[in-house]
C-alpha cells in the first residue's frame, strides 16, 4: 500500500487539548484509514507533536473512540467503506524531529464478517498547528 496523507494535528476543547493523527494507505483495489485520537493534554504539552506509545482502541459497542480504523473497497467509481466494529492502533515508535511513526492495527466490520491488520513503518507525517 501507498502512504497517501498522514497528519498530526491538534484540537482545544472544555476537557482539556486533544492530539489527533491521520493516516490514509490505498492500493489498487483497498483504502485504509487510521485515525487515532490522544489526550487530554495539559496546554504545555499540547505544543510538541509526541503521543503516547501505546494501543488506542474503538469500539462502536462500548463507545470508545481512540483508535478508529475504517478500511474502504475499490468500487468502478469510488470506495465502499465499511462499517467498522472494533479497532485498535498501537504505536510503538514515535520520532518527533523527523516526523516518523511506526506502529500497528487492527480491525473488524461489516458485524464482524470481515477483519484486517498491518503494520506501518516509519511513515512520514506533517503536522498543523
């Protein structure tokens, strides 16, 4: 799969700064997208583009929304998304001078009729303030 966008951005609200980040891979026939969400975060820390090494879940049963992975078909004209289950994103390596991550993911959807997984390497982000 090709990396086509990865993000690292940021979000103030009442509960505190939240750090969220983005990550988009297609292929041919595939589409999968990261999106995982960190924090709270005191507003000093809310500056620097580090997140936690750890495994961020979802679930749409239990209503957690840390770590979302939604994988997409290829269609003639554009992609079918599917409804995920559950999800999680674990990262395992974060550089913050070269804008790298490394980590791992899982997913189910469509009532679990279909699963996924991978591992990304190193994959470049670019961060907004």
């Amino acid at each position: 799969m090709n990396l086509s966008t990865s993000t690292l951005f940021r979000q103030q609200m009442d509960t505190g700064a939240v750090k969220f980040l983005s990550i988009e891979a297609v292929s041919d026939s595939f589409k999968i997208v990261l999106n995982l969400m960190d924090g709270p975060y005191p507003d000093a820390a809310i500056k620097n583009d580090s997140l936690k090494l750890k495994t961020y879940v979802y679930s749409k049963s239990r209503h957690l929304q840390g770590g979302l992975v939604v994988g997409a078909i290829k269609t003639l004209v554009d992609y079918d998304y599917l409804q995920t289950d559950t999800s999680s994103i674990t990262l395992t390596f974060i550089n913050t001078k070269l804008k790298k991550v490394s980590g791992s993911y899982y997913f189910e959807a469509n009532g679990r009729t279909i699963s996924g997984s991978g591992i990304f390497r190193n994959a470049c982000y670019v961060t907004l303030p």
